[in-house]
C-alpha cells in the first residue's frame, strides 16, 4: 500500500472519527519490523471538535498476505484498548477503520511512542543493571495484562475463543494442522508436539495473554520502557505461556546467558511479575512454556517463509525468517528431553 497517496482519504475518515471539521495527515515514512502487518509514521493535525490537537501517530494495517494466526486490525484494536484499560503500557489508541473502505485495507491509528524495538540494537544499549531493572519493569507489566480475565474482559473481547483444561491439547490440534498445511514435513515438530502433550501440565487459571511478549515486541529509549506492541496473537491462556515465551532461547538474540528475554536475569523478571500479582511464580511452569516455545515460533517463521516462496509477498526478509525454524529444532531437541512430567 503507497500511503502517500492516500493521505486525504485517511485525514477525510479522522475528521469524521473525531468528530471533527476538517484533518490534515502527514505520511512521514513506513516503519520498520512489523513482519505480518505494515505500519506507517504519520502527523495528524486536527483542527476542531473534542479531539481537536496535534498527534504524533502510527497507522497499522494489513500486509499484502497474513497469517492465519494473526487477528484481522479491528480485533487487535480491541485488544490493545482492553490492555491500555488495565493500565498496560501501550501506545494509545486512537481510531479504527475496520472496513478496508478508506485505504483498501482495514487499520487503525495509535499514538506514536519514542524508543527502539529492535532485539540486537537493545540489548547492545542497556549497561550494568539496567538490563535487570527493565526486565523487572516487563515482569511487572505482564502482571497488569494478566488481570483480564474472561470474567472481567470487556464486551469488545467477546470474539476471543474460550479455552479450558484441554487447552495443551487444543493447541497441539491446532499444530498438527498448522503443519500438515505447509509443502515440507517437519519431524522435529512433530516430536515436540508429541512431548508437549505427554508432559502437560494442568491448567487451572486461563487470563489474556499477549502470547509473543519478547524482546523486539516492546520499545524502550535510555533503557526505560516506552510501550509494548503487537497484540495481534492475543487470546485467554495459561498465564505462564507470557513468562515460558519471555524466557524462551529462542528470543535471547544470542544473549543466552541472560535468560529473561535476553536483556537480564530470570529473577528479576520474576520479581517484576510477582510484585504485581502477589503470588510466587512457579518456575517449573515457566520451563515447560519456555521448552515448548519454538514449536510455534517455528510454525510462525514457516508460514512467513512460506509467504515468499508461494509467490503472494516475495521477500528476502520473510525468506530468512523461515529459516529461523532450523534453529527452533535445535532448542527443542536440546530443551524438550530435559522436561520432566509435570513441570
């Protein structure tokens, strides 16, 4: 989508959203990241009605393929708004165009917020223990996510798919099926999917989890947390998939040593989540999720991979993410035998 051109039409759908006379938008450049959707740096001047101001904004669409995993934007909207509600730190958001009538493709607009997402560049940035203190920070933010539960959600959470004590087994369903759509066998998966379910824990709580909380997915500038970002695979379920996919090897950026999300250490973190919930966190748990992890980051860099090599988005970028899914065996075949029944 060349935004640039459609500059008036999204300024023309603000002005009626804020219930405004008239809007200008400034397409300043497309973003990096965001490898399932595109999002573009845009300042909007509003110049009359009850939101009347000017904004520094992201607009985040559809790409030109997805995902089957990801939720449609009008979803994600409703999900980053229940998060901004219970007082997560996310960008705020503004306003939803979920028809595709303006630009082509549905979107929404968010408040644009300072600071770096990418995994390498960040953890290069943090010294000492600044590592630890923004860990800690994460752990305490995930604990606020993890208040919504499907007894307090808002209405707007109505379309999230209930789970329950089957949960392990509905996942593992669902991979299974993942896999069988992809051209290539996967073995190693396969396996995974096998000792997944063989070493299930029980389920006994189900909360909203942002189900790909990791380094690369939150922005932070000097060091201190600006927003957590891409809710897109949002959904109810084991609170312990947030910390085990935080605390996964796969989302150290080579940083292994540093085992929360590459940045600091597994204590912190646990120290950030269990001040905001009041209860100890059960660190078997989190290894079972941690272990399990890269059976669907692998699934997820397969389809992306995919992407490009059906044709409907070429591209060198999701061309090597699908070969992230070789390093996601090497973890599991590592991890998975040292899980014992009942993490």
């Amino acid at each position: 989508m060349s935004l640039a051109t459609q500059s008036q039409a999204v300024a023309d759908f603000i002005a009626r959203a804020a219930g405004a006379q008239r809007a200008t938008v400034s397409v300043l450049n497309r973003l990096g990241g965001g490898a399932i959707q595109e999002n573009w740096a845009i300042d909007v001047a509003i110049a009359d009605g009850p939101q009347a101001g000017n904004y520094e904004a992201v607009l985040r669409s559809d790409a030109v393929s997805v995902i089957a995993e990801s939720w449609p934007r009008a979803q994600e909207y409703a999900l980053i708004a229940a998060a901004h509600g219970a007082g997560v730190t996310v960008p705020q958001p503004l306003w939803l165009e979920p028809s595709g009538s303006v630009t082509g493709r549905p979107f929404y607009v968010m408040r644009r917020v300072r600071g770096m997402a990418q995994g390498r560049r960040l953890l290069r940035s943090l010294e000492g223990e600044a590592g630890d203190a923004l860990a800690q920070r994460l752990g305490a933010e995930l604990a606020k996510l993890h208040t919504i539960t499907p007894v307090t959600a808002p209405d707007s959470l109505a379309f999230l798919p209930k789970v329950g004590g089957d949960l392990i087994a509905v996942r593992a369903a669902h991979y299974r099926k993942s896999l069988d759509a992809l051209p290539e066998p996967q073995p190693v998966l396969e396996w995974a999917i096998n000792r997944m379910e063989d070493l299930a824990p029980k389920i006994d709580s189900v909360a909203l989890c942002h189900r790909d909380f990791r380094t690369g997915n939150y922005m932070a500038e000097s060091g201190e947390l600006t927003a957590i970002l891409d809710f897109e695979f949002s959904g109810w379920s084991d609170p312990y998939e947030d910390l085990g996919w935080f605390c996964a090897r796969c989302w150290r950026f080579g940083a292994v040593e540093r085992e929360a999300g590459g940045i600091g250490t597994r204590e912190a973190f646990y120290a950030g989540y269990e001040s905001g919930t009041g209860r100890s966190v059960d660190d078997a748990r989190v290894r079972y999720w941690e272990a399990i992890a890269p059976i669907r980051w692998a699934i997820i860099a397969l389809q992306q991979g995919e992407r490009h090599a059906s044709g409907q988005e070429p591209s060198l970028d999701l061309a090597l993410t699908g070969l992230r899914a070789i390093e996601c065996d090497y973890d599991l075949l590592a991890e998975l035998p040292k899980l014992k029944k009942g993490a």
